[in-house]
C-alpha cells in the first residue's frame, strides 16, 4: 500500500465478510478510525490475540503491506467461530500473506514462545480475548514487549467490559501515547463496545 490509506479497501473488506458470512464485533465506525491509523504506518507484522471468526483479523490484514506475516492465537474450537476463522485464513494466504493460527491460548504456557518462533517482533498488536482484567492486563504485559518501537497496541470492549475499562483506564495514568474511539452501540450487540490505540514509545535505555 503506497500514499495515503484508501478506505475503499476497508469497506470491500467489510463487504467481504458479510459476502462469506463472518461476523463481526467490532463497531464498524470505531474499526475504521483504528486501521486508518494502522495503515499509515504500513505494517508487516500483525499480532491478534483472540481472533474469534476471524472478522477483525481480515479487516486489517487491509492495511498491511504486500506478503505480511499475520498471527491469530486463538484457542482450538470445533464451533462455527472455527471453521469461519479457517475461511479468513484461507483467504490471507491466498492474498499472499503468511498467516498462522495458533490453537492455544493467550495465557498458556509456551505460547508466547511460539509467537516467537513466527516473528521477533510485530508492528501491530490486537488484544480481543478474554476480558476480564487479569487477563486482559496479561495479555498486554507478555505480548506488548514484542511490538516496536513506534507500533500500535489495540485494545477491544474498552467501554463494554468492565475489566477492559479499568486496565484501559490505568494505561491512560502512564505516559504514553494513547487515542480511544466511542462511537456508539455494535449493530447486534446491546453494549458500547470501545476501541484504545497505544503508541508504543520504549525511549532511551541508560
């Protein structure tokens, strides 16, 4: 992607999702606000923690550069969630990127190890998992020190889940480059859902 973000490509991706009927639960206004600040800085790594069907996933993968390498940890599941993400993974490599589910979950051990093994560091991280604030605060605290200098931590519910809230409410007390979105209720869903961008800023060591 050269120049400046194209936004067509965002709604032929939402297009795309309700074609192969893959759901969704992110408000569609706040999703826009979200990757137009992640295409800008043109990513080749992308990290999602809790995955789901896929939907979000696909969305961004928009916004990334040519032949990315693209990482969905997500729990092994034999739902229709499953085989919906499997559609999206399909079609991520058929875009030519390097996609890779992980049937494992966030918190378990060795995870973060595989991650690893995939990419040494991310230029976008995702967290949409479980969003209780233990979890939610251990997602960010094993999986955002793999992202650069500079790159983008997300995180979903920040207004619908009560423990997304008060771990995004602590963030906003540290000194760091933070933009939140509000925009209103998810279609099909009674709740604010809330999305938090953090820029990550590592500083001079020493």
């Amino acid at each position: 992607m050269l120049g400046s973000p194209d936004v067509r490509e965002f709604d032929r991706r939402l297009a795309w999702l309700k074609q192969h009927e893959v759901p969704i639960s992110q408000n569609p206004d706040e999703l826009r606000c979200a990757w137009l600040e992640v295409a800008k800085i043109q990513p080749r790594a992308f990290l999602e923690i809790g995955s789901l069907a896929g939907g979000s996933l696909f969305v961004y993968a928009g916004a990334l550069a040519p032949r990315s390498t693209i990482v969905a940890v997500d729990v092994r599941r034999s739902d229709d969630f499953a085989v919906q993400l499997h559609v999206v993974m399909d079609a991520l490599r058929r875009e030519r990127h390097h996609a890779t589910w992980l049937e494992m979950p966030s918190h378990g051990e060795g995870t973060v190890e595989a991650v690893r093994d995939i990419s040494r560091t991310f230029d976008v991280l995702h967290i949409d998992s479980n969003h209780h604030y233990n979890m939610v605060k251990g997602d960010f605290e094993r999986y955002s020190p793999l992202v650069r200098d500079g790159g983008i931590v997300l995180l979903h519910d920040i207004e619908g889940a009560p423990g997304a809230k008060l771990f995004w409410e602590e963030l906003k007390k540290q000194e760091m480059p933070i933009i939140s979105w509000a925009l209103g209720r998810t279609p099909g869903h009674d709740i604010l859902s809330g999305l938090g961008m953090v820029r990550i800023r590592r500083g001079a060591k020493g």
